[in-house]
C-alpha cells in the first residue's frame, strides 16, 4: 500500500505540475462557460421565447435566463466531467512516450498498483477540475436566474462524481493502448469535438433523426446530460408551470432540451439512468483491470 501511495501521490503531482496539461483542463471549462453564454446563450434563449411567443405567453426576464443558464450549466458539466478525464490520463500515456513506464515496470511495484494509481489519480485530478468548473457554473447561474435548490446542488455533485468516474473509466481503455504523442493528440480532438454532439450536449438530440435519436440511447453520456438537464433546469420549470404556463407547453420546452431519454417509446426515469450509468462504470472499470491482467501474463 507504501508503493501505491507513493505512485498515487507522483501521478497526482506530475498532472498539476505540467502547467500545458493542467491549465487546458482547467481553462477549456471557463472558456467554453464564456462561450456557451455569449453565442449559445442567445439561441437557447431565443428557443424559448419563439415557443412562449407563438402562444402568446409572456414570462419575465430572470426565469428565461434562469432555464438558459440551466441548459448552459448542464451542457457545459456533461461535457467536461468526461473531457477533463480524458485529459488528466493522458499521464498515463505521457509516462509510455518518455520511457517512465518501463522505468516503473522494472521496479518491485506491481503491475496492479500502477493501473490503480493511474486510475485514481485521473479520478482525482478530474475531480478537482470538475468541481471548480461546477462552482463556476452555480456562480453563473446564481447571477442570471437562480431556481436550483439545495438538493439539486447535492444531485449535481452525485451527477458530477459519477461522470467523471465514466470519463475516467472510458479513458483508462482507449489510452491503455495508445503509445505516442501522436495518438494522444488524436485521440484528445475528437473527444472533445465529437462527444458534446453524441451526448446531446451542443444540439438536442430532439433536432436530429429517430435513428440517430435511438442509437444514442444506448451511449451512457445521453444520460448523463439528461440528468444534469433535469437538476439544473427542474426549478426553472417548476417556476413557470407555478407562473400559469400550461403544461403541455412545457412539456414541449423539456422535450426540446432533451429534459427526458425516451428509450424506444418509454420514458426512462431517473433511478433507471443512475442505475444504468453505475453499471457502465462498473463494467468499464472491470475491462480495464482484465486489460491489466492480460498484459502481465504476457509479460510473465
């Protein structure tokens, strides 16, 4: 346990230490809140307001920015809790490319610390990351239009540490065979240009067609955007339907924003994605340790 704290403490200081890598974990969130809110912000609002105008609904000024900020927070959140992770394991590829990795290899350490140490560094890190980010959105959210409750924040910190372990999990997989900076370059563009779209996170997957809408709905990161969606928005809803819109119409807003998966016709509920995301991370977690096993037999 002495050798997989010391690899866990050096794991964790090496990815703070690197400035590159630490601060594009750390600035990509900021950056991509003070986007979201000044390009998306304007078309989410506008969203909004053509639906309320068509029927003649009028709303005031804080709600509206209340669900946009939501929509930006949850979209925002669904996207870094997993791009941060794949950033902050990049050590572990980092450590093959400059022959760390076999420096380690020859030592007395396990093989399985290692692995673990990776893992709960990325986990860590990825950690630290998220929840600044996550400050910075409540920040956000608390200046334009604040209807969260407390126990929303609380679902959203659960949300948080449960996509990060995914991120971290999905990661561990795909990096435990790149070997080159080349790869790690490659890989990092496109999950970070493609995974917003994928999670329904950039555009709703309610724009785009059945097909596509009922293949995402196998992919983890659907549901977490949904679930983010749902405690980063529910106040803003619960406000208007409280304000007299009917709720058809709101049910029409949720449905725009992807508020629900609908899994083949149904509606999938919440204990049911929490459900669904656990397992993911279980079994992924499960691939990377066989992985490690796999690769010390053949070593032996």
């Amino acid at each position: 346990m002495t050798a997989l704290f010391y690899l866990l403490k050096r794991d964790i200081k090496l990815f703070f230490r690197d400035k590159g890598m630490f601060f594009t974990a750390l600035i990509t969130p900021l950056i991509l809140l003070a986007l979201y809110s000044t390009f998306l912000g304007n078309v989410y609002r506008d969203a909004f307001e053509s639906v309320l105008t068509a029927y003649g609904i009028t709303v005031e000024d804080k709600l509206l920015d209340g669900l946009v900020g939501g929509q930006l927070f949850s979209s925002l959140l669904s996207v870094s809790c997993v791009t941060v992770s794949f950033c902050a394991n990049m050590l572990m590829v980092q450590d093959k490319v400059t022959g760390a990795a076999k420096d380690i290899s020859i030592t007395p350490v396990k093989s399985s610390h290692t692995a673990l140490a990776y893992y709960l560094a990325t986990t860590a890190s990825a950690l630290i990351i998220s929840l600044v980010a996550t400050v910075a959105c409540i920040i956000y959210l608390s200046v334009v239009g604040w209807y969260m409750t407390w126990g929303d924040v609380l679902f959203i910190l659960l949300d948080v540490f449960i996509m990060v372990g995914f991120g971290t999990a999905l990661s561990s997989i795909i990096n435990f065979f790149l070997s080159t900076q080349g790869q790690i370059s490659a890989v990092g563009s496109i999950v970070s240009s493609c995974y917003g779209f994928i999670c329904g996170a950039y555009m709703p997957l309610s724009q785009l067609s059945e097909g596509f809408r009922k293949a995402v709905s196998f992919l983890p990161g659907t549901y977490g955007t949904s679930l983010f969606r749902k405690h980063a928005m529910s106040g803003a809803f619960t406000e208007l339907e409280e304000s007299g819109v009917p709720l058809e119409i709101i049910d029409g807003l949720k449905e725009s924003v992807d508020y629900d998966v609908i899994f083949f016709g149904d509606k999938v509920s919440v204990p049911t994605m929490y459900t669904y995301l656990v397992i993911t991370v279980i079994v992924l977690v499960a691939v990377y340790v066989l992985l490690n096993v796999l690769k010390r037999k053949e070593r032996k």
